[in-house]
C-alpha cells in the first residue's frame, strides 16, 4: 500500500485528503506552520500550498526521490 504526504489544509487539500484514503495511508499533512522537511519519507507527496511554495517544495521531495 502507497504511503502519502499532504502539504496543504485550505479546499484543495481538504478535497485531496478525501481521495487519498481511496489509494494508501496518509502519513501526514503539513499546514503552512508545518516543518515538512522533518516528517517521515511517503512514497509520494500531493502539493496544496499557494502557487508561490510549489518549487520549494516540489525540488525538496524530488531530491530526496519522493514523486
């Protein structure tokens, strides 16, 4: 079974959660106060943010070789 990260809680998060426990476990999910540079490795990780964070955080699961 996939293990998955969520980074982000506003509606696009909230209708992602939904889905996911449809297709794996939800590790995690990471608000804007969240360190998700310290949560345990998914296999792959749905980003929710605001458009401004995406690269951030898309480079930082991509270097680690989280999809």
């Amino acid at each position: 079974m996939l293990a998955f990260g969520l980074i982000g809680t506003g509606n696009f998060g909230s209708a992602i959660q939904s889905k996911i426990t449809n297709l794996g476990n939800l590790l995690w999910q990471a608000n804007s106060e969240s360190d998700y540079t310290q949560f345990e490795d998914p296999d792959w990780v749905f980003i929710a943010s605001p458009n401004i964070f995406h690269y951030e955080q898309a480079k930082f699961f991509l270097k680690k070789g989280v999809l």
